[in-house]
C-alpha cells in the first residue's frame, strides 16, 4: 500500500476544505492517488472541487503587448516579491511582452534566448535570479484587449474580440474576476463533463432518491456547472442580472478567445519552518 504522508493529507485538506480524518481515510482508498482521493470526497460530501494547482506559489509579474493583429501575454517570475515591484524588473517584463509580440517565437526557451542579454543585465543589478516562465501569442484578424489587474501585476487576460473596445475590456475584467476555463459550452473538455457527471450521479444516488428524480438533478447540476465554468454562461460581475454572452449580445460584441494568466499558478513554493529552523540551531 502506498504510503500516506502528513503532507498528503494537508495538501488534501486545503484542497477540499475537509477534515483531517476524511481525508486520510480517502488517501487510504484511493491508495494514495491525489484526484482520485479528492473525487471520493466530493462523492461522500458533496464538496466542490479543489483547485491545488491553481494555488499562487511564486513572485513575479504578467506583462503584456499588442503590436497590430498580434498579442503577447507573459509571466516572468523572480525571486521575492520585494523585486517583483522593482520598477527595472516590471520595465524587463515589458520588454518581454513586446518581443513576443514582434518575433512570435514558438517556445519559451526561444524567447528567453531573445532576451537573455537584457535578463542578464536586471539580474546583474537587482541580483536575484529571473526567468521567463510561460508566454502566449494571438495572432487574428479581429480585435485584441488587454487588462491586467492591480498594481502588482499578478493576474492579467488578453483578449481577442469583436465589436466594442469597451464591452471587451470590461469583459477582461470580468475573466480575471470570475476565472472562466473557456469561452463556451463547446469548448469544455468532455471528459471533464463525464467526470463531473459521475460525480453527481454518484451523489443522487447516495441520497436515495428515486430514478427518474436523480436523473433530473444529475441534469440541473451539468448545466450549472456549465454555466459556471463558461465565460459566455457565467453571470456577468457588473451586472448579475444578465450573463456575459446577454452583455456582449447588448453591446453587439463576441468574445473569439482569451488566455488568462495568474502568477505561480502551478508552481509550489517551498515552506520554509521557521520554528523547526530556530530549534536546530538551539541544538548547535
């Protein structure tokens, strides 16, 4: 049997919101397998699903550039976050974005090579280490808007659209608050569908109730969740009332694509324990 250790069952827990004991218990039938121990919470409890990778877990900032029809969203992470809000740091960040923008590389390491004298340089002043993590372009023959949030520069989407500036921009807003996975229904991954399916039809069916009723639940739990993970289905953040796609309909406008980006997303950051720290050098 694999072995279940107390970071397990702590990363399972911030996950779900659950208990200790539960999610031991799951990490033990599910032999260890992280989703699927989080799949058998969710089916015992009803809890909804946790997000570990979508954990902020590194410093740095997004930039962005548009140069004509091309777009250019970019992470580029450093080491605190005392240079993350370095005005030399942010100003390479930028450069960044515009070269992918300008010389549409097609991998993160070809970018980083178009830079690398330039990261050299901010690395040789501010003395951290600094990367560029992750990048992505929109070529198209419509219409590209950016915004990125707040002044630390943390979460950010680029937007491609059709129609009005305005109506586009506020819906970047709108995706950096509400975190769509997609624009609409056709383009969420059906497999993700099948899983959630299972999951409420395993929850229906725990609550004894008849058929033909659990069936119909299983059915209203779908299209919410489909609404929910949607861009066009979400409730608009500006106005509940309405839904995004009755906005953009309202502003004769089309939301084509979007990438949105928040930073470390994915990334786990080390923990440093400072009172384990203090009591070996007690020892010393």
């Amino acid at each position: 049997m694999a072995e279940i250790t107390a970071k397990m069952v702590a990363d399972l827990r911030a996950a779900t919101g659950l208990g200790m004991m539960e999610c031991k218990k799951a990490l033990v039938e599910a032999e260890g397998n992280m989703e699927k121990a989080e799949e058998i919470l969710r089916i015992k409890s009803g809890a909804k699903a946790g997000k570990l990778a979508g954990r902020t877990a590194a410093e740095g900032v997004l930039a962005v550039a548009v140069e004509g029809n091309t777009g250019a969203l970019v992470e580029v992470n450093c080491e605190t976050d005392f240079v993350a809000k370095d005005a030399g740091f942010v100003a390479f960040a930028n450069s960044v974005a515009k070269t992918a923008a300008a010389k549409k590389p097609a991998t993160v390491e070809e970018l980083s090579a178009l830079v690398e004298e330039e990261r050299k340089a901010i690395i040789a002043k501010l003395g951290e280490n600094m990367s560029v993590r992750r990048f992505q372009i929109i070529e198209t023959p419509n219409s590209l808007v950016a915004y990125i949030h707040g002044a630390l520069a943390t979460e950010g989407v680029l937007v491609e659209y059709k129609g009005s500036e305005e109506a586009a921009r506020k819906v970047g807003m709108h995706i950096v608050a509400a975190k769509p996975q997609c624009v609409s229904e056709a383009e969420v991954d059906a497999d993700l569908v099948e899983k959630e399916r299972h999951i409420y039809t395993e929850q229906a069916i725990a609550s004894g109730k008849p058929a033909d009723i659990a069936a119909k639940m299983v059915e209203g739990r779908i299209k919410k969740y489909l609404a929910e993970v949607t861009l066009n289905g979400q409730a608009f953040v500006m106005n509940p009332d309405q839904t995004v796609a009755q906005f953009l309909k309202e502003n004769g406008s089309e939301v084509v694509s979007f990438v949105r980006y928040k930073v470390g997303d994915g990334i786990e950051k080390a923990v440093v324990d400072y009172a384990a720290e203090v009591a070996a050098a007690a020892k010393v």
